[in-house]
C-alpha cells in the first residue's frame, strides 16, 4: 500500500500540469460546496440568533383561554382558570429535556406603575420567583436581587431592568427610589440586565414590534407580593430553560402536555389549555426555506465534480496507454492482475484526495470572501470538510477504476511489444 501511494505520487509529480488540469474539475466542485454548505450553516444559524438569540434555551409556556392568550386582566369574569399546584410545578421540572422552569404572573401593559408623576407605559410588570433571573439569562447591574426573606416576609421591593430604569428614571440611580404599583408603595433594590446572547436581535420594524414590551422594559416584584397589588388567585405562566437549542421544541411541547393532562382529568370540558411558544419550529421553518433554495446550488456544483471525475478516468486511460510496456514488464516478472489494479485505483485515489484537499483549502478561503463581500454569515462545517475529502477520494476510486481493469487485464506478451 505504501509503495502504491509512493508510485501515485511519483506518477502525479512526473506529469505536474496534466495532473493539476485533471484536479481542476475536482478543485472546483469541492471548493463550491464548502462554500455553499458554510454560507448555508452560517444563514441558519443567523436566523437562530435573530430570533431567539444565540444562547437563550428558554421557551414560555402560556395559559390559553380557546383560541387566545388568558388575561387576568382582561380575561372571562365566568371563566376559573386552573391554578398551579407545587407538584405539578416539581413535574414540569422532572420534563424531559428542561434544565431548569420558573412560574410567574405577568400585566403586559404597566400603566399602574408610577414614580412621582411618571406613568411607566408600554412596558411589563413580572410577579417573579426565586429561579427567574437565572432561567431568563438576567445579571445584576447594581444594587441587589431578590433574596429568600423577601418572599417570606412579603417585602415590598422591586427590580427594574436597564431598559425600564431609562423609561423610569431617566439620569437617576434607580436603586432606592420608590414606586407605585397598584397604588402600593415598592422600593427598587436592584437593576438588572438580559443577557446579550439571551436577547434576539431586532433588525427591522417588524420584529421592533414583535418585542417592543420587552424594549420598553419590565418592573418586577415578589411572586409572593402579587396579591398585594393585583388579585388573588391569577394563573402562572412558565418560562423552561432546555438542554440545548435543539430539545427546545420537545421540552415545551413535554411541558405543555403534561401540564394539559392534568387540566383536562380535571375538567374535560374546559376550555382552558397550556401551550408552548415554539419559536424553535419558526426557526426550523426559515432554516428550511433558506436551505432548500441552496440545495439547488450544491447539485449545480456537484456537476463539476461529475466532469472532474470523467476528466480522471480520461486521464488514467491515457496513463495506461503511455505505461503499457511498464504494465508488461511487471506481470512479467509476476506481478498479479489485484496488484496492477490497486497501483492504479490507489494513482486516481490520490489524484482525487489531493484536489479535494486543495478545493478545502479554496472552499473555506471562498466563503470567507462571500461573507465579507456580501455580508452573509459564514460557518465552516467539519462534517462538510471531512465528507468533501473522502467523497474526492470515492470519485477517483469509481472513475479509476476502468482505467485500472483494463491495466490489470493487458496481456504481458502485447504490452511488451508495444510501441
């Protein structure tokens, strides 16, 4: 095998220009779908980040009344919602895929929150509890967060995060300053920030609306203090931080049934129904919409693979005509058909490999100059750089080897008295 790859090398260095216009078929075509397959990973994953963000696992799990998201606030008076129990919240947590789940009540609009003679309009006002800041990717920025006594004491406080801070307190250190919520007085003991990988990321007026709440800002204050301000009584939300990306479809979806099971042995009738944000299929549905119009690129590209691979037989059929004397001379002296075969088939091979390797190399550097050309993001795929290599390396293997059978079948006694 060695001496193989050796006589492989030896015959492709010996005629340098017709091997490389043999490769030149092999280079591009590999080079084309390196490049087209990075600019596919890199779109897909762009549209993971702008939607959900490049490190956010979570998914929130709503409460539905028919067709539309319950409100407390604005809900059916007639209607009982089902409250949630601490086992079945210690069931969401045993869900597979869900890493950690937090339960809160929420108003999406927070025109009863006051600082002075300031109505905070547009934003959120969460009824957190202790697992919320970490499941939803928020830091400390100043001051403190929520600690265990303020639960069990019911302490009037609050967190504001930076962006409700600027809409509150416009140049004021928000910390120690007192608000109104509910028309009960609440001090804000800290500010808190999201995490930039856990914040999709808003590039037109479209998606500016779609988390405009989130922009304006949000107020929290203890789950266990939402009584105070609203009413007793109000169903949960959810929010579960998955595994990873992948399982976040599965994890909601687990969460959401579980949870429905339980609702509906309750009450088969009710219109009431838990259901998951599955912003992870949205982003599927773009992935697959993007990738499906590249896939037509990289058949155009395996075409010139196709040509490359019937320029290496071409060229191997010549290498055979050109060392037919050779051939003869050495089944003379009794080298076997299989050996003649593999000299050969091991010659297109590395042919092959070698042009794969050098259209890698192409393929990556390619796709880097796409991405700053055009903007598009780029993501190099191993599995892509690994299979394009070995692929090369089947194209000489297939398309060599009629060349080798016809070498490895010539006749000792008409090879040697070739011309």
């Amino acid at each position: 095998m060695i001496e193989n790859i050796r006589l492989a090398f030896q015959g492709i260095w010996s005629h340098k220009m017709r091997s490389f216009l043999t490769m030149l078929g092999i280079i591009i075509g590999i080079a084309s779908i390196i490049a087209i397959v990075s600019t596919i990973k890199g779109t897909s994953e762009q549209i993971k980040e702008d939607l959900i963000g490049s490190g956010n696992n979570t998914v929130s799990v709503n409460l539905y009344y028919g067709d539309s998201t319950y409100s407390a606030e604005y809900g059916d008076s007639n209607a009982t919602p089902p409250l949630l129990s601490e086992n079945q919240k210690e069931e969401v947590r045993k869900v597979n895929h869900v890493e950690n789940a937090t339960f809160f009540y929420n108003r999406s609009y927070s025109s009863n929150v006051y600082y002075q003679n300031t109505s905070f309009q547009g934003g959120q006002i969460y009824g957190i509890d202790v697992n919320y800041l970490d499941t939803c990717g928020y830091a400390l920025r100043s001051g403190r967060a929520f600690v265990q006594s303020d639960y069990d004491n019911y302490r009037k406080v609050a967190l504001v995060d930076s962006n409700a801070a600027e809409n509150i307190f416009p140049g004021e250190d928000p910390v120690g300053k007192i608000i109104e919520i509910g028309e009960e007085p609440y001090t804000v003991v800290g500010v808190v920030n999201q995490d930039e990988d856990s914040m999709p990321n808003i590039e037109n007026i479209n998606q500016f609306y779609e988390y405009f709440q989130s922009v304006m800002g949000t107020v929290m204050i203890p789950s266990k203090c939402w009584p105070i301000s609203f009413q007793f009584d109000e169903p949960e939300n959810i929010v579960i931080r998955a595994d990873s990306t992948d399982n976040m479809s599965e994890a909601g979806n687990g969460v959401a049934k579980a949870l429905n099971n339980e609702i509906k042995a309750a009450d088969s009738s009710t219109k009431f129904e838990y259901r998951a944000k599955d912003v992870m299929q949205k982003v599927k549905n773009l992935q697959k919409l993007s990738e499906s119009t590249n896939q037509q690129l990289i058949w155009i590209a395996s075409i010139s693979l196709l040509v490359g691979g019937i320029g290496v037989m071409n060229i191997m059929l010549v290498s055979v005509t050109e060392r037919t004397k050779e051939i003869g001379l050495k089944k003379a002296i009794g080298a076997r058909k299989k050996t003649i075969l593999n000299q050969f088939l091991t010659e297109a091979a590395v042919l092959t490999s070698i042009g794969g390797i050098i259209g890698v190399v192409l393929g990556i550097a390619l796709s880097k100059v796409v991405s700053k050309v055009a903007g598009s993001p780029t993501a190099i795929s191993v599995p892509a750089i690994v299979g394009s290599v070995v692929f090369s390396m089947l194209i000489g293997i297939i398309f060599g080897l009629l060349p080798s059978v016809k070498a490895a079948n010539l006749n000792p006694i008409d090879a040697l008295r070739s011309e």
